[in-house]
C-alpha cells in the first residue's frame, strides 16, 4: 500500500459574491461595476487523507462541508489554493446525484458506472455484486423516479463501491436507509478500508464518526478549528453546537488556540474534566404531555455532592431526579425515565417497580421524590432525557399521570485515551429507584 496521501488540500479557499439584488449581480455580468460583498465559504484549509484512513468531517450546517467535498470531487473550483487527488473518486454527495429519474435501476447502474470511470464490460462483470448489495428486488427495472430514497441510496451506494475507488466520500447519504442496510454499508466501508481506500465521511451522527474515523475535523464558517482523535473533535463539536452564546467568541478563540487539536492516536483529547453546568446546554425540543392528576416538577441531574450538573465525565455515577405532586389519590404508581439520542433513538429505560405493581396507593396531596442514579458509560456526544409517571386513577385504570419528553439535555465530553468500541455505546444503569412519599407543602 502506497504511503502517498490519496487527497493533499493546501490553502485551500472558497469565495463567492453577494449582490444586493439581482439586477446588480446581471449588471456585473454585463461588465457594470461589481458592487458586491465577498462572502468565503472556506478559507485557509489544509488536509492530506492517505490510504486506508477514514475521515470524518463535523460541523454546524453551513460551515463549508460539502463546498470543501466539492471541490475534493472536482465539481468546484477553489478561488484559491490547491486541491490533489491521486486515483478514482466514487461520491454520495446528493442523494440521486448522476441517476436520470425517467431510466430503470438497470439503466442506471450502466450510466452511474461510466460516470466513475467504469467500462460497460467492467459494469458487467461487477453488474450482479451491484444488484446483490442493493437488494432493490424487481424495483431494478422500474423507473428511479419511483423509488423511494432508501432505494435510491441502495442502488447509489451499491455502484459507488464496487468500482472499488481510490477516494469514497460519503456526505450524510446513508442517514436514509434503514438500520440493517447501514451495517451492511459499515462494514462495506471497513473493508475497503482495509484494502487501502480513503474515505471522507461527513455526518451528524457523532457515534459513527467516532466509530467509524481514525481522524476527524471540525468546520465553522469555512474555518477548521480542530483536527485529531474523533471523541475529542466530537468534544469540541459538541461545544459549539450547544455552548451558551455569550460563550461562543471564547470557545471559538480556545479551539483556534489548539487547545483540542491532538494528533492522530495520540490519546490527548480534551483535558481532565470533571462534570459541570453549561446554562447554554437547553433542549429546545421539550414536551409537557397533559397531567392526569400528577405533574412532574423540577427535573434535574446531580452529581455525588448533589450539585446540578449537565456535562458529565465518562464513567462517573450520577443522579437523575424529579419530584411528582399529586393532585388526585392514585393507585399502582410507577415512575421511569429513558435516555434518548439526538436522532430520537431510545437508549435505555427504567421503571421503578420492573416487577412489581408498583406504589399501592399514593394520596392526593402527597409530593414524591424520585432519583434515578446511573454511571456515564455513553459514548462522548448529546443525549436527552424523559421523566413519567403512570398509575391507577379510579374509573380510568392504567394511565400516564404525567410525562416530559426531553425534559433534559446532558453531554458526555471525551476524557482521557480513545479506544475502539463494537457498539455505540455501553450504558450501566442501576436497576433502582429510590423515593420518599411526603405531604405537600
């Protein structure tokens, strides 16, 4: 395996020109005076990707990821500065991208092929691997503009990687297919790595990054502000995703600073941390379902002293508590929680009583105390908690009291050496509940 990196990006910029209106920007066309603003979609970015390395690139919408991956494929131009690539790209940069909608799957795979440097006796010989992976059934001869996106993706994907390229980029593509097809494509992914492909993979998905890179790289505003191990750039991502504003201009001058720079595999993420509470870190998607004679109040994380916290420390014991004030006499309480993904995705949940029938009866007017303690095994990222309550009510039998979806935002920040993991992550919750019955103030 050639040690030459596969992609060399030095200095590279982007600038486009903003024009007050349309006629200004015709008038300047026609050779008028160009009374225009310079607006850089990158500025200032080097990178090389050599063989055999994954990496990930991260960032807020708009902050020059794919005008960088554009230009890595050819399809821009940069205003300045230099883009190498040695051997064949295969891209997913627009789902459909290279596909015409009024041609069958069939028809496509040929055209698609060609497009990436495949001769039509090259495309047969790979012809039924391509069929194989895509699993699309008799949707094959069907017009693409038929298909739904995760077949679309499916045939994309198929084709983009049995022409066995040099460079695969993959920019948020796979997010559309369904969960068995993106571990076929994973595992896809590490094979080619390890015959010697580079990969840049873009995605939100910061578990997969961390998974999936060996380096990653952090994008603001068409400015790099990070480069190294993926949990601590994921760290720094996080930060500037969630971080309070009025912190924002100090965060951003820390991370040009290099104060989360490391290098490849060096096992210098971020510094020793211990928990804390970013006021910034708020879910914007919470939601109060009706009470039925219960209300939930107070949620909140705390750490071994009892101090509210929301940034945790990997492997660290925390707990999570609520207090429920009853307005109605209920009967068979339960109280739980569940940790969600950003992208919804349920982690873990608990009940109170997993095998019994819960509190027998809780009077109206009572206040409880609920405290779900558990350790920070998460991988580093942000994830939401939901607080409920559900019993007896007389008349109506078993029902939610009350409950809160994503009452709670906490982010777990990297700490200490990265390490390869099978899985997304591996949560220790405690089984328990505590809870004390008191009458309300």
């Amino acid at each position: 395996m050639s040690s030459e990196p596969v992609v060399r990006v030095r200095g590279v910029g982007k600038r486009y020109e903003r024009f007050a209106s349309p006629s200004r920007r015709l008038l300047a066309l026609l050779g008028g005076p160009r009374r225009s603003q310079a607006h850089w979609a990158l500025r200032g970015v080097d990178l090389e990707v050599r063989p055999g390395e994954t990496v990930g690139l991260l960032g807020r919408n708009g902050s020059g990821k794919s005008t960088f991956l554009q230009m890595v494929c050819g399809t821009l131009e940069p205003t300045e500065g230099s883009v190498e690539v040695r051997g064949r790209v295969a891209a997913l940069l627009e789902l459909g991208a290279g596909f015409n909608p009024e041609f069958s799957g069939r028809e496509n795979v040929y055209l698609n092929a060609s497009m990436l440097g495949l001769s039509r006796a090259e495309t047969e010989r790979h012809f039924q691997a391509i069929v194989d992976f895509a699993d699309i059934g008799d949707y094959l001869d069907e017009p693409v503009r038929t298909y739904s996106s995760g077949m679309f993706v499916r045939l994309a994907f198929a084709v983009a990687v049995a022409v066995e390229p040099d460079l695969l980029v993959v920019d948020e593509a796979l997010a559309v297919g369904d969960e068995a097809f993106q571990r076929k494509c994973f595992a896809r992914i590490e094979q080619m790595k390890a015959r010697g492909a580079a990969i840049l993979f873009v995605s939100h998905a910061t578990a997969a990054v961390v998974q999936l890179c060996d380096r990653a790289v952090l994008l603001d505003a068409g400015e790099v502000l990070a480069v190294g191990a993926p949990k601590a750039v994921v760290a720094a991502y996080q930060k500037v995703l969630y971080g309070a504003p009025e912190r924002r201009a100090a965060l951003l001058a820390e991370l040009r600073a290099g104060r989360w720079e490391t290098a490849p595999g060096s096992g210098v993420g971020a510094p020793a941390m211990s928990a804390r509470f970013d006021p910034g870190l708020v879910p914007e998607s919470t939601v109060h379902y009706e009470s039925r004679g219960a209300r939930i109040e107070s949620p909140e994380l705390v750490d071994a002293e009892g101090r509210a916290v929301n940034v945790l420390a990997p492997g660290e014991c925390y707990r999570y508590r609520f207090r429920v004030r009853f307005d109605q006499a209920a009967r068979f309480v339960h109280f739980g929680m569940l940790i969600k993904s950003t992208s919804g995705v349920e982690l873990c949940g608990v009940d109170s009583h997993p095998h019994g029938e819960g509190v027998d009866a809780v009077p109206a007017g009572s206040l409880v105390d609920v405290a779900f303690p558990f350790r920070a095994s998460l991988l580093p990222g942000t994830y939401f908690l939901n607080a409920g309550c559900v019993g007896w009510l007389d008349g109506e039998g078993e029902t939610y009291l009350h409950r809160i979806v994503d009452a709670l935002a906490f982010r777990i920040e990297a700490a200490g050496s990265p390490t390869r993991r099978s899985g997304f992550f591996d949560l220790a919750l405690e089984p328990a509940c505590e809870y004390a019955i008191g009458a309300a103030p």
